[in-house]
C-alpha cells in the first residue's frame, strides 16, 4: 500500500524543471529615462566646479558628528562646500535629513548627498548572517530577506546599502566567511542575484569586494591574494558577474592585490574585465581608506596612487581623501584629463538620478513609513520563518531509541553557554543598525516556549576563550552588554548542578557575533578550549546533549561529532531565539544545508568539495594512511560534513539520475530526473543537488561542480519527480585563453542530497 501511495505521489508531482524563480519585484532604476538623464547630467556639469565635481566622488562615514547641528561638523562643512557626494553609515531619518538638508540648502549647486550603509543582512530586523541565509538554499526567501532589510532601510533613509558580499570564502579561517554564501560559484551567483534584485526594488545594492577578497592566504584578512586567470574566471568571478548581470547598481573594489596590483587600482579588473566584457555601467566605489592603504602595499603616495585608481576606472573614494585632496593638482600636471574626472562625476550624478534624488532629495526617509516598517510585526514573522529555515542539522542520534531532536516540552531542560543571555551577539556580526534592546535573549525564547509545560534551568558555564582580554575585545558585541569574562571554575560547577537535575541539555557555544566579520582570523576552528572543557564535564553526567553551534563560519566538530548525539549549526538573527526554539521543539523541521565544507580539524583548511583532482587521489572518508598519496598521516581525508549536507527530521531517499538521451550536441540539451522519496514519518523540506564533472578537458576541471538545486517539501512517504534540464552552459568553461567553451566530451551527472552522497550517469556531448 505504502509503495502504491509513493508511486502515485510521483506520478502526480513531476517538478518544474526550471530552478528557483525570483518572483521580481520592479527594479528601482527601471524607470529612468536614459536621454532625459543625459540631458540633465550634461547640464548640471556644465555649470560645477572642478572642486565641485571632485566633491561627488568623496564619501565618508556620517557617524555620531551630525546629530544635532550638522553644519557645526566636519562633515556638515564639507557638505555645505560641495565636498562630499555621500555619507555612510548614519541612522535615522532625522541624521540623514539633516545631512541632506546642508546639501540641497547649503551647497551651491543643491546637489543631493547619497547615504549609504552597511545593512548587510538586515536593517533592525536582522536575518541570519549571509553565511546562514545562504544555508537555506532558498532564493525566494533570500529575496524576500533583501526586500524587507531594503524597506526599512530606505523608510529610515538609506539610499545604497554595501551589500552583497559575493566573494568566494574557500577558507574557514577568515572571518568574513560570514559575510558570504560560502565556496561554490553557482550557489553564490544564485544568492547574487537574488540579493541584487531584492534590494534594488527600493534602494542600490553594491556587490563587493571586486575581486577575490575571499582568496587572503591562510585566511588571513587583508593579506595577499594570488592565483590564476583561469581560476578567477571559473571559480571566483561568477557571482559578481550574476549581480552585474542582475543590474547591480554599484561594485565596491577590493583592498587585496589581484595579479600583484591592488583591486583599487587594477585597470584591467576593473575596466576590461568589469565595464568593457561584463557591460557595468554602474558606480564604482572603493573600498574604506584603500586608496590610501596602496601606499602601505608599497605603491608610492596618496597623489599618485589617487591618478592610479581614477585611471584604472574607480568612480568614488572611501575615506581616503586621495581624490577631492589630489587629483585637481594631477590634472594640472597632466596625469590625469577632465575626461577622466567627468566620467567618475557622472557615474555617481547618474546614480543620483536614477534613485530619484534630484525630483526629490528627501525620498529616501520617512518618518512615518520607518515607524511603520522598521523591526515591524509582519518583518519579524518573516526573519523567524527564514531564520528556522536556515539552521543546519548536522547529527541527530537516537536516545533511548528515538533521534534526540526535536526534543518535547516537559520535564527540566537544562540551557548552558555564553551565547544564552547575550542580547547584543544575537544578530550576528556587522549589524550596523541592530536595536538589541528589541531582541530576545535565548533565554527568554526559552521562556517563552516553555511556559507552563517544562522547568528551565540557565547558566553561562564557561568563557568564549580563556584570554580575558581577547574575549573583551571580541565580546565587545555592538556596545553595551558584552559577555561578561566570568570565573571559570564557578561557572563549571553551576553548569554542573543544573545539568544533573535536568532531563536534557541544551548548549549554546561557538562564536559570539563578532568572532566572525571583518579582521577576526582564526587560527584554531575547534571549539576554544573553556567551551570544550565543559562539554567534557557535561557530557561525563551521561544526559543527552543538543550543542547549538553558533558560527559565523566552518568551524571543526570532530570531538563535539564523537560525543554528542545532536548537533545544529546556528548561523545568528535578531529572531534567532524563537526560530531555535520552533525547530528544536518540532514545529518545525530543519531544513538549512552547508553551503561550506566543515572540517575535521583546522589543519584541513581550506577545503572545499570543488577542488581540482589530484594525481594520487584519495576517497573522502579513509581513514588508514597511505604512502605516496594525497592524504593527511594525521586525519581521515576529506569533511566531517560535506557541502551540501543537512538532516531533516525525517529522512529521503533518491533514485539515480536518468537522463531523458545519453548523447546530446554543444547546442541542445537533455533532462535528468531524480525520483526523490520522503521515507520518514513526518513532513520534511529536501534540497535536491545536480553535480557535474567534466571526464576530461583542455584544462583540469573540478571533480564535481553544483549546477543547479531545487527545495522541495514531502509529506511522510511522499514521492518527487524532480527534473534538472542541462544545457550547454552547464559544462561550459573558461579555457586556458578565457574563452567561454563547451569542450564535447563525457561527463558525470550526478544527483543526491549532498556532495559526497550522490549517484551518477554518464551523458556524451558531440
Ligand atoms: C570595510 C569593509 O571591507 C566593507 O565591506 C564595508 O562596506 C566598508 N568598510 C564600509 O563600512
């Protein structure tokens, strides 16, 4: 009956064949009448100063100095002297008015100020650090996720937010692997797109930081960044091709060296490759200072390397001070032509026209709208249901005969770790505009969702780190209750008592917000070591333990895999707590995947499952060391969690792939079609992968590639069809001379869960 039912199931669900659409919302630069905006911008410069038009490619931070009485500031004099074409990073509709009001009053051309942010996953309801949103692997909620943090932003002021980050992260050590959507190209050109276009039905994205930032030797922020043209181009560049391909508005370069240049001043990265083959046409905009830090990578002073970054096709310099203060004497010494100066002009004018700053400077800002919008009940609904959907189950054992997860509400439930009170770590690193003071603790989502049916019981139990002052540092969260840095003995014993008179424990270790984000480089992935001592004298009373695992990154699990039955990665969210506490109590099933390898040890790093193949390979998973191969004498080879991988709380089965004709030409296409079957009890969400691999080209290709993915929900004992269609673009490549090619050949399609856990056919290409 059971398999009648299946068959049934399937016959009836074949799934579109085409992946997850972006249900499009207008793009806010749709509008724009092209010849009336010449036309206006032609004018408009006709009548500024060099300086003035040296003003528009100035931006710095806003920060607390305009509160109050804006031309008493700095910033305020520089707006009022046409000196500055944007700010950053000030909040609140009053701040950003008042800043606006000196422009368009004050300055002699009235020309409009751009206020930009760093709203990078949320504005004041703030979603799971991008690393996480990722983990869902669910572009209409990525999408939906843009749109909202666009919608408070704009109501709040905000005309240009500094996001996406797209830059691949191969390795876990650096911080800003939480800013990103992990190692895989197409995942992220997919997150690029949708973040692009989210963002831009009200405000202009800016994806960033072009190029490679994410490839710093040994995860070391802001060191230097060397690797092949070819590798750029296949693994690197793609998803900032996909935001310039979904209309991106703006591209923030990088401050790394790209082919011994640095990103800032790298002509052939920014105009040939950007501008002339991809066709941005947008604003580009440096990244913080890094004018100035080209002299620090040892390329001469502030004049010369302002002429280098102009030159190279950078339209606004962040906090450098190297344009507005150098380049007028440049051009008087020839090294640079007004042409040169107008073109970046205008691309910051032509930004401000399209937003509609000129009809209207005050557009962005609404009073009413931001009490309206911002941290609103509807949003906050959102954020919880996209933050569920984002955890990442990474083991669920049976305890007494039944998996540990989701655990029932009764009896004592025991929340030990650092991240349980903290308010201000719980979005997650760079929330710019978090409002902590509107969040919930994990305790009181505890609270909340164990009222009058099971005891809770709470302790911090250890340190983040046993360095007192790092932790203060890391800790210090966004301002006011850091982690306190407690006495670490006491607090093992009070972790202890409680332990022993609960049923069940629940840990919540790992990182705190800003253990993760800019500058902050691991060395080590485990778990530090206070958090590990007291797993060690928890897990000795013999109860079951749930480790929540708080990460802004991959992070290494061997011991925590070895000895606790459950583990969920836990990537932040100002709805974080309620979110945790509907997936762990069961209303609803886990459903995040990795979108990053995870490690068995640090040493492992970086590791990715899209790696090129070695001469002396060895399968992930052994164990027993072998001479004379590619394999570690110390570690079993390959991740403890795959790419790719996440439970659910029921479980699937796959078909192998069948492919609709073996053979297909470089112009056609065939369908591969997976039969996917929900073999558990309950109804559960799977993420169904296409890998592929290319048997054999003019250059080394990646033993297994994503290509595509689908998100389906499954009743218990439900069946999918689910059918990917393959075209040439799927196998195309760049070659050795960077020409995009489909080389005919054999190739490996495979289909499954993960990206160890797949089954293969073969398809020819002629
Ligand atoms: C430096 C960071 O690298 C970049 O991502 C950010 O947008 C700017 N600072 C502005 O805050």
């Amino acid at each position: 009956m059971k398999r009648l039912l299946i068959i049934l199931s399937a016959l009836f669900c074949a799934a579109n064949i085409y992946a997850q659409k972006i249900e499009k919302g207008k793009d806010i630069f749709s509008d724009t009448d092209i010849t009336a905006m010449n036309a206006f911008i032609d004018n408009l410069m006709s009548r500024m100063t060099l300086e003035e038009k040296l003003g528009q490619l100035n931006q710095l931070p806003g920060g607390s100095i305009v509160t109050g009485a804006p031309l008493d500031s700095p910033t305020g004099r520089l707006i009022a002297e046409g000196k500055l074409g944007s700010v950053f990073n000030v909040k609140g509709v009053e701040e950003t008015h008042a800043l606006q009001k000196v422009a368009v009053e004050q300055s002699r051309l009235g020309i409009p100020l751009l206020v930009a942010m760093d709203v990078i996953h949320g504005y004041e309801t703030m979603f799971p650090v991008p690393l996480g949103m990722s983990c869902t692997w669910d572009m209409d909620a990525i999408y939906e996720s843009a749109c909202i943090a666009a919608e408070e932003s704009a109501a709040n002021g905000v005309a240009w937010t500094f996001s996406p980050m797209v830059d691949i992260a191969l390795d876990a050590r650096w911080g800003r692997q939480a800013e990103s959507a992990g190692e895989d190209p197409y995942l992220g050109s997919k997150v690029a797109e949708a973040m692009v276009k989210g963002y831009q039905t009200q405000i202009m994205a800016c994806v960033k930081h072009f190029a490679l930032y994410g490839g710093a030797e040994a995860g070391l922020d802001y060191q230097t960044v060397d690797m092949s043209r070819q590798r750029m181009f296949n693994q690197y560049f793609p998803p900032y091709k996909a935001a310039v391909e979904a209309g991106v508005g703006s591209v923030m370069s990088s401050f790394n060296i790209v082919d011994g240049i640095p990103a800032t001043a790298n002509r052939w990265l920014i105009t040939d490759v950007l501008r002339q083959q991809w066709g941005f046409k947008g604003l580009l905009v440096t990244d913080y200072a890094s004018i100035a830090e080209m002299n620090i990578h040892g390329l001469g002073e502030l004049q010369e390397n302002s002429v280098r970054a102009l030159l190279a096709g950078t339209d606004m310099d962040m906090c450098a001070n190297g344009f507005l203060g150098t380049l007028a004497q440049s051009l008087s010494e020839g090294k640079v032509t007004q042409a040169d100066i107008d073109r970046a002009c205008r691309h910051v004018l032509e930004a401000k026209y399209k937003l509609g700053l000129f009809k209207d400077p005050y557009r962005f800002g609404d009073k009413k709208k931001a009490k309206a919008v911002t941290y609103c009940e509807a949003n906050r609904k959102a954020a919880r249901r996209i933050t569920a959907e984002s955890f990442v189950l990474l083991k669920n054992d049976a305890y007494h005969g039944q998996s540990l997860l989701p655990l029932k509400k009764q009896g004592t439930i025991a929340l030990i770790g650092p991240l349980v009170d903290t308010r201000t770590d719980i979005s997650g690193t760079w929330s710019t505009v978090q409002a902590p003071e509107k969040y919930k603790t994990l305790r009181e989502g505890f609270q909340d969702a164990l009222k009058g049916k099971a005891t809770l019981l709470c302790a911090q139990g250890c340190n983040l780190l046993d360095n007192k002052k790092t932790q203060e540092t890391v800790a210090r969260g966004h301002g006011n209750e850091p982690i306190p840095f407690v006495d670490a003995d006491a607090a093992l014993q009070d972790a202890v008592a409680i332990a022993k008179q609960s049923d069940v424990v629940v840990c919540a270790l790992g990182e705190c917000a800003w253990m993760s984000g800019e500058g902050t480089s691991r060395s080590q992935l485990e778990l530090y070591a206070p958090q590990r001592r007291l797993l060690e004298a928890l897990s000795a009373l013999g109860k079951p333990i749930v480790l929540l695992n708080f990460a802004g990154r991959a992070t290494a699990l061997q011991w925590e895999d070895e000895h606790l039955p459950a583990i969920m990665n836990v990537w932040f969210g100002s709805e974080c707590a309620d979110a945790l506490c509907d997936v762990l109590f069961g209303e609803v099933s886990p459903s995040g995947r990795l979108t990053v390898s995870m490690p068995r040890v640090t040493g492992q790093e970086p590791l990715y499952y899209n790696r090129l193949p070695s001469g002396r390979p060895v399968a992930d998973g052994t164990s027993d060391y072998s001479v004379f191969t590619g394999n570690y004498i110390d570690v079993a080879q390959g991740p403890l969690y795959p790419f790719g991988y996440g439970l659910t709380y029921s479980t699937f089965s796959y078909s192998a792939p069948r492919l609709s004709a073996n053979e297909m030409t470089s112009k056609g296409s065939v369908e591969a079609t997976v039969t996917v079957t929900n073999t558990g009890s309950r109804e559960a969400t799977e993420v169904v992968q296409l890998y592929i691999h290319d048997r054999a080209a003019s250059i080394s290709r990646p033993v297994k590639e994503l290509k595509d993915f689908r998100r389906i929900t499954l009743k218990a004992g439900e069946s999918q069809e689910v059918t990917f269609r393959i075209t040439a673009d799927k196998l195309s490549f760049y070659n050795y001379d960077l020409q995009y090619v489909l080389e005919p050949g054999e190739f490996d399609i495979m289909t499954g869960p993960d990206s160890q856990n797949v089954q293969s056919t073969l398809l020819t290409v002629k």
